[in-house]
C-alpha cells in the first residue's frame, strides 16, 4: 500500500546509523600492566588493515519494554576505499524481514522491504541520505570529522577502542574461529576520544563525542575485546543506552562484533542511480526536531 511517509522501520535505522553509534574466556582476571595498551594498539594495528569482514549481533529492548528486537548479519568493509556492505536478518514482534545497507564515504544506502513503499521513495527499492547534511540537523559536522567517525560501519566502533583508559583486565583466553585469542576488559573515555585522534580531526570528533554522550546520557563506555596473536580486534562486544527527548524512557543495545578475513575486500557495485531514491531533505527535515538525550 502506498503512503505518504516512510515506514517506522526505516526512520529507526537511519536513526541508529546516525548515531553510531562503531566477550568470555578461560582462567583468573589480572591487571595488564604492560607500557602499551594492548587494546588500543589492537584498535590502531585494526584500523591499518586494508578492509576486513564482520559478524554482527544486536539486540535491542525497547523503552518501557520487555520485547527484544534483535538483528544479526554480516558485512564487507573496504577501509581504504571508505566502502562497505551489510546484511541484516531482523527479527520484530514474531515477524522477520532482511535489511541491506551499503554506505561510501558520507553516503549511506538502505533497501527497503518489498512493502515499504511511499510517496518519498517513488517506488524505488533503495533509498539514499548524506550524513554530511543530517548531521547538521542534529548539530554534527560529519563531513569535517572524515572515516572514521562519518558511517555506520564497525570501523567506527574499533576506532573507539583507541580512548581506552584506567586499568586493562585480562580475562582469560579464547579460541575463536579457530584463532586463538585473548580477551580483555576495559573502559573507553569518550572525553579522551578527540585527543588519540589526527589534529585536524579533533573539533570535529569531539562534536560527535558530544552528541553521542548526549544520545547515551553516559561518559565512559565499560567493553569487552577480544586480540588475536597479530594485535588485531577479533571480537568486541558492549552494552548501552540511549534516549531522544520527547519519547520516555531509555532504549537498552548489546552489541556484538567479530572481525575477520582482515585485507584486501571487493565491495559489491553501489545500486544504479535509477534505482535510488534520495531521502537526505527528508531525514533533515525530520531531524531538525529531535534533540539528543533525556530531558
């Protein structure tokens, strides 16, 4: 059936992908009191990584709610390319549908159900915004802060990794896909973020770090990561909250990453334009009325 909005389903994933808003072992916790930190050096030795593939695991408890929504998937990333695709099975209320997304550069991508169509999309099966200009809706200069930091993909949430402070524990040890690995426990200072990052990025970062606390009422962010033998991110898993002013309540994310197949990736082909469906006016429009955090 036609509308003349976009589906709920669509505006909620665009909101999660604006906001970014980028497990367990064996043996006794200790202290990691080594000169470097092994999970921020495992975040930077990740990030040099010319692409890499990941597993994704979501779940989401609704404000005021005891209904879980979860989504799992996979995805490709082309680090050096600024490229990436992902693949969602979504499970909703006893009901299930996929959701793809690819995104380049500033640019994010989303197929819409078969059934989602609406006097915005003009029928066409995919649809398309600029983070650049929503993020300025919301008071973001994505455009200025540069990848990482201006998509949804997992690289954002390695990229995070690099503010760990206080005290690493070192839980235990994991085999996982078959690569033996060593998990650890740490907190990542939001407030540090801006400063692990390249001078010209820092303005920039810290008004997404702003919003992002904003969005999650939270400074510090406790995560749990898995390095393989390579210094590399294999697994990353936390937990968090989020609010929007003018809906009560808070939303509850645990979130799972696994990284592998780490180098060179082909992304597939971006959809044909003919096929897409320009959606950023609406999106900012909608945005400039949603203020981040908890009133």
């Amino acid at each position: 059936m036609r509308g003349r909005r976009l589906p709920a389903s669509a505006i909620l994933a665009f909101t999660v992908a604006v906001t970014g808003l980028a497990l367990s072992g064996c043996g006794g916790s200790s202290a990691v009191s080594s000169a470097v930190d092994p999970v921020a050096q495992a975040a930077q030795v990740s990030e040099l990584a010319p692409g890499f593939k990941a597993s994704v695991s979501e779940e989401i408890t609704p404000p005021r709610s005891s209904e879980v929504v979860t989504a799992s998937g996979t995805g490709i990333f082309d680090q050096r390319g600024h490229r990436g695709a992902l693949s969602l099975q979504v499970h909703v209320k006893g009901h299930s549908y996929t959701e793809e997304a690819q995104d380049s550069a500033l640019a994010v991508y989303m197929r819409m159900p078969s059934s989602s169509t609406s006097s915005i999309t003009h029928g066409k099966p995919w649809i398309k915004f600029n983070f650049g200009r929503v993020g300025a809706a919301l008071g973001i200069n994505f455009s200025a802060l540069g990848s990482p930091g201006a998509s949804s993909d997992p690289s954002q949430f390695l990229s995070y990794l690099k503010a760990v402070s206080g005290g690493v524990t070192r839980v235990g040890g994991e085999e996982l896909q078959g690569v033996p690995t060593t998990h650890y426990r740490a907190t990542i200072d939001y407030d540090q973020y801006a400063s692990r990052l390249p001078p010209a990025q820092r303005a920039a970062a810290s008004q997404g770090i702003a919003a992002l606390e904003r969005l999650t009422g939270a400074h510090s962010q406790l995560v749990d990561v898995w390095v393989d033998g390579q210094h590399r991110v294999r697994r990353e898993e936390l937990t968090y909250h989020k609010c929007v002013s003018g809906v009560p309540g808070t939303s509850q994310i645990h979130l799972k990453l696994e990284f592998f197949d780490f180098g060179v990736q082909a992304v597939p082909a971006l959809p044909l334009s003919s096929e897409v469906a320009d959606v950023t006016g609406y999106f900012a429009e909608k945005l400039k009325h949603v203020k981040l955090g908890c009133q």
